[in-house]
C-alpha cells in the first residue's frame, strides 16, 4: 500500500507486506531451507513485512524512505534509496500507475538469519521493482 502525496513526500506512508513462503530460488530445495524454522519460519512467522517510518527527498526523482522490516518475528529499522521511474496509464488497463525502484542492505543475522554466515556472508544487498496502481473511485 502506498499512500503518495506526491507535492510533500513526507508525509507519504508505505506498507508492504510479503509471504515468507513465496521465496523462489529457482532451486527447490533451497528454497525449503530457506522457508524452513532455522531460517524464515515461514510456518510461524508467514509475513515479511516493511512499514515507512520518514520519507525524504534527496533529489529530483530520488529519495530515502526508512521504516521497519520484519523478518522472522524480529522487527528492525532499514534504509531504501529510491528511484521515482514515472507515472503513466497503463496501456494494456488505462489505470493510473506509478513505478519505483529501490535499493538497500542489510544485515540478516540481526533477525537471526545467521545460518551459513561463514560461506555466504551476513551483508545481503536488495533490490526492488514496484508498480503502484492509483485506487479507483
């Protein structure tokens, strides 16, 4: 859900909200070990989800939006970089649509993802694609 107020960003509000057992790795069984209770917990803790705390712009088109990401039972604060991609009517549904990309890094062991550290590292960089449709009515 995003809630733009595209003359004041600040006071814009972002939720998202994603489902641990719809990771998809291409490789099936990594995909249970990462859904699995020493991992996501998808079973006990099926959502991911991201709530907007502050909404900054940094430039045109560009902006900082941090907030709360919780993984796993654990909730801690991240920072996007955020690219505003354009606003445009969809040509296949007419709808209104706004189109970002972000990027950020985190620290999985501070929600208790640390398994494989050693071979995989703890840093996991991110990046995202989103597309928002105006609400009708």
């Amino acid at each position: 859900m995003l809630d733009a107020v595209p003359d004041a960003p600040e006071k814009s509000r972002l939720e998202v909200t994603i489902k641990a057992a719809s990771i998809d790795t291409n490789v099936p069984d990594l995909d249970k070990m990462l859904t699995a209770d020493d991992m996501f917990d998808a079973a006990r803790h099926p959502d991911m989800t991201f709530v907007s705390k502050n909404i900054v712009r940094t430039g045109e088109g560009a902006g900082e939006v941090t907030g709360d990401l919780t993984m796993a039972g654990r909730a801690h604060p991240v920072t996007l970089a955020v690219t505003f991609n354009g606003a445009a009517p969809d040509p296949l549904t007419g709808e209104d649509k706004l189109g970002f990309s972000a990027k950020g890094t985190l620290d999985r062991s501070d929600w208790g993802l640390g398994k494989w550290w050693t071979a995989v590292g703890n840093e996991v960089r991110f990046r995202i694609e989103a597309e928002f449709a105006k609400p009708k009515g």
